[in-house]
C-alpha cells in the first residue's frame, strides 16, 4: 500500500464516513484471562463513546510507511491453504459475525502476544468501503460505485491505572476516591486484506507498530506465519554493519557524511514531492554515492555483498531507516559531539602532532553550562603534521 492508499482508508474511520454496524474485541487481564467480552453496536453508542472507539481503530494506520506501517506478504501456498489465512479470511468474510470465529482469533492472539503484565483491549471491526469508479477523465464519480473493498482492522491498546480520584457513583448515591482503568492508544494492529490499485489484494496485509523498534514479531509469527520483517532499528544496524565491514580502513568521518546528506537531501525531495510512493533504495544506488565519495570499487563490491547477506538478494531499502535525519553525532571514548546535519561540514577531523582531532570552528559566542564565555588567546597554536 502507499500512502494515498492508507490515508484514504484513514479517513473513513469516523462515524459519519464508515459502514462499520458493530465494535468486537475482548479485554484481557495480565493473566491472559478474557474478562470481558465485546461485541456493541456502534449506532446504538453515544456519539462521544463511537468516535474513542474509532479514534483507537483509526491509529493503527498511523505513523510511516515502512517503519510503522510495514507489508506483511503471504505466499502463494499461504493464500491457497493455511489455517492463518484461512482465518483471517473466514473473519472478513462474516462480516465479524461468527463468534465462534472470533473467539478462535482472539484466543491465537492472546496465546501467542508478550504484553508483560499488562492488561490490553483487543478491539476488531469490519467495514465496507464502495469503490468510486473513475470516469475518462480520472475523475471519481462517488455515486457509481465500481467494486467493493471489505475488510478489517485490529488493533490492542494497553489498558493501564488511572489517577485516583475522588469520584461519584449514582448508584450508591455517594462519594468514593477510586482509579479508573485508561485504554491507552494502540501498541500494534494490522489491517487485512491490503488496498492496492483500488481493490483487495488478499497476498498482502498491512502491520502497525507504534514502536519502530518493538515489532512484535511473536504477533506476526502466530497471527501471519510469514518470516518476521527487519524493525527500523535493526535495518539500521544492518546497514551500518554493512558499511564497517565492507569498507574497512576506507570507511571515514566524510564517507559517513556524504552518505548522510545524501539520503537526507533524497528525503527532503521525495517529501516535497508529496508523492504517495515509498521513497526506496537499492544497494546499488548506495555504491554510486559510495563510488562518488572515492571510495574503491572493490570495497563497494564488498558493501553490497554484506548487504546482499544481512537484506537479501535484490532488496530495497528505505533510506528513512538508515539514518537519524534530525542529528549528525560524533563520538569518542568520552566525548559526544553532536550537531545538525545541515552543519556537519564544520566538525573536521585532523591528526595533529600525532593526535587525532575534531576541530570545531568557534567564530561567534560559545556556551558552556548556559553561560557564555570567552576565548582566551594561546600564545603558541599547534602545528598539524
């Protein structure tokens, strides 16, 4: 899916813009004991009561593609004969409504998901989305529907104390100091089938994580049954695992920086574009900005073989998981110098009387402690061998 697709389908999750008639789910105690079970009609709620349990559903098609939002790939046997597809289909396909179904479902999550000890809402709804057909213009025409896209979307929010306070209870016609329990916003969710080029592609689902770096992969083995896909976090570290091994002694402060500016630079275009398509990289894009920086072609050759090793063959990369867009950070055994990426020409590294140096300019007022403090003039300066 890319992101027109995602965001389409984000802003039917409102009570006036969706076909979604019931809200199913189960709230489960940090024993993984169902205590209570949900299935509600969303008409018969009050409005304020409706929009919280959509706002939850709704965000789990947040965040980014590729570091929240990743695509979860079924196999060809999967789809023709596998209990995990098969379950997810026979979900969908009743609109929800078999609760036998359901509980089966919701049973495979619980069995399998490592919440700790922390009790979590599972919440499930289906909706129905009638696909505009497009006239010779392209235009839509939202009164001709051309097909129709079912499916559903699951997310689990942790539910978590709340702050006690002094309440009222009708009931007892009196005043009690108690602490409520609090449905915090989704940990991860998926959605199923995936909406590509305006239709369901049941090969494909889509995750939410809303931690880049926690993926849930024992989720994704018990509910998918695909091989668990690299967290950003881990993208990252392969990467730049990749970089150290394959380039060895040519592997310096300036080649980190021009990899950096580079794909910072590839970010902001592909932003400004607003295009709805994923920003990716192969790894041969990354040796052409390896071979620019100087580097020998057969230290990019090692590059992309360890890349080939830790991604796999013919991978594509998105350059969002590669690097820290908002810092360019230096480090020592005891120092950590860290500045904005569009000002990382100014740390220069040097080897002075034998010593190795990142050299600062300090041309206007420098702070320490928040203080500002003034350069005392030395009588002799260094000589760089």
């Amino acid at each position: 899916m890319n992101q027109k697709e995602v965001s389409l389908l984000r802003r039917r999750w409102r009570s006036e813009k969706n076909a979604v008639s019931r809200i199913y789910g189960c709230f489960v105690n940090g024993s993984r004991e169902i205590i209570s079970d949900l299935d509600e009609s969303l008409g018969r709620m009050p409005e304020e009561e409706a929009e919280k349990y959509l706002g939850l559903l709704k965000k789990s098609l947040s965040g980014t593609l590729g570091k929240n939002l990743i695509d979860i790939v079924f196999s060809t046997q999967q789809v023709m004969d596998s209990e995990e597809h098969k379950l997810l289909t026979a979900l969908r396909s009743s609109g929800l409504k078999d609760g036998q179904t359901r509980n089966t479902f919701y049973r495979k999550v619980i069995d399998s998901l490592d919440m700790g000890d922390s009790s979590y809402l599972l919440l499930i709804a289906c909706d129905t989305y009638d696909i505009p057909r497009r006239g010779k213009d392209d235009a839509s025409q939202p009164d001709a529907a051309e097909n129709v896209f079912s499916y559903i979307l699951c997310c689990i929010c942790p539910v978590k104390p709340g702050k006690a306070e002094l309440n009222y209870f009708p009931g007892d016609n009196e005043f009690h100091y108690a602490a409520g329990q609090v449905v915090s916003p989704p940990e991860l969710g998926f959605l199923f089938p995936a909406f590509d080029d305006q239709a369901a592609n049941i090969y494909n689902a889509l995750f939410y994580s809303r931690k880049a770096d926690a993926l849930h992969q024992e989720f994704i083995d018990a509910v998918f049954h695909t091989e668990p896909p690299m967290s950003a976090a881990e993208q990252r570290e392969a990467f730049q695992g990749a970089l150290s091994e394959g380039l060895e002694d040519t592997y310096s402060v300036e080649v980190v920086r021009s990899i950096h500016e580079r794909l910072t630079e590839q970010i902001a275009q592909h932003k400004e574009s607003k295009s709805p398509e994923p920003l990716d990289l192969t790894v041969e894009d990354i040796g052409a900005v390896l071979r620019d920086c100087g580097v020998p072609q057969e230290r990019i050759d090692a590059f992309q073989a360890s890349c080939q090793e830790r991604f796999g063959a013919g991978a594509v990369l998105s350059p969002a998981n590669l690097i820290d867009t908002g810092k360019f950070e230096l480090k020592t055994a005891h120092v950590t110098v860290t500045v904005s990426p569009d000002q990382s020409y100014l740390v220069e590294p040097r080897t002075i009387d034998g010593r190795k140096y990142l050299l600062i300019p300090a041309e206007e007022d420098v702070e320490v402690n928040g203080q500002t403090v003034k350069f005392e003039s030395s009588p002799t300066a260094p000589q760089e061998s």
